[in-house]
C-alpha cells in the first residue's frame, strides 16, 4: 500500500475501512435477512433488510467520493 505521488496515504486506508464496513454488513447484516426471506415474504425481515441496506448504500457512495477525488488529486 503506496499511495500514489500527490495522494495523502490516509485516503488508501479510509477506502479499505469503508470496503471492510461494507463487506461486515453483507454479510452480517444482509445477508442473514436474505435467508430469512428466502424461506418466504417477512415484513419484520424485509424491512430490516432495507433499512440495514442504507449501511452499504453510504459506504459505497464515500467510497466513490473518495475514489472520485483521488482521481481528481492524481490527474492535475
């Protein structure tokens, strides 16, 4: 892990702490409520799924953001 010239070395660990916290809460937290689903329709279930899903939903968009201005920081 070298961060590439320009690039502070903190934005390469801030990208892998949101990866482990979105891959944590797959398979902690959705994928449990998938299999609860698959053996048939839960409200209590689904909602818990949906609601746990915003967990991922922010981490993967932090993580593009930063993506995003690692980019933006390499290329000028």
């Amino acid at each position: 892990f070298q961060p590439i010239a320009g690039l502070p070395g903190w934005m390469i660990y801030v990208g892998l702490a949101l990866l482990v916290v979105i891959w944590l809460s797959t398979a902690l937290l959705q994928v449990p409520r998938h299999r609860e689903l698959e053996r048939g329709f839960d409200a209590h279930a689904h909602s818990r799924l949906v609601n746990s899903n915003w967990i991922r939903t922010v981490g993967w968009s932090l993580r593009a953001g930063l993506a995003l201005w690692m980019i933006g920081r390499a290329a000028g």
